[in-house]
C-alpha cells in the first residue's frame, strides 16, 4: 500500500468538527476518499487515503459516510483530486480517465 499523500487537516460543518490524518492512530479508521467499484484500490494505488476517528467514518450521523458527512465527503474529494493532480502532475482530463469524473 502506498503512503497516503494527503495531508493532515481539520474541517468543521454542521456544527461539528472532522479531524483527519494521513498516518494511522490506535482507533482511527482507514477512509478511502474515491470509493466505489475499482475507486477503492485506485485510492489505495495513489496514496489517496485518510485516517479519520471512528465517528467521523461511519459511526455517527456525522460520519463521511453518513448524511451529515456530506459536506465533509465532497470537501475530501476537491483535496484529494488537487492533491492528486499536484503530486501527479495530472490535469482534469487525466484524474477523470483514471477516477471517471471531476469534483471541482
């Protein structure tokens, strides 16, 4: 598994404050930001990952995965496509051929 190439940061929405990490902490969880079919493994494959806390993933109505987490969800993705087309020197075109669209 490549190293996650996102940074670490903090997001607040809705009242409440998401943490995430690029390295992995006792009880944090793995959370690949492009999910779905091969999005998974292409996430895996380009570092495109992120350590959250439990309740920030999938364990609350704030989790990413979550409806309340949708503001967090798309807010992910825009960093993780920049931080992709930075780190790769890809342009749009290319992120859409390799994750099928653009979140920006």
């Amino acid at each position: 598994m490549k190293e996650s190439i996102m940074p670490n940061g903090m997001y607040q929405s809705n009242g409440h404050t998401y943490f995430y990490s690029n390295q992995r902490y006792d009880g944090t969880h793995r959370h690949e930001i492009f999910f779905g079919t091969d999005n998974r493994k292409k996430s895996i494959e380009y570092g495109l990952y992120v350590y959250l806390l439990p309740q920030d993933h999938n364990m609350s109505v704030y989790g990413v995965h979550n409806r309340l987490g949708k503001d967090f969800n798309l807010y992910l993705k825009k960093k993780g496509q920049l931080q992709a087309m930075v780190t790769y020197d890809w342009t749009v075109e290319d992120f859409i051929k390799i994750f099928g669209k653009s979140y920006l």
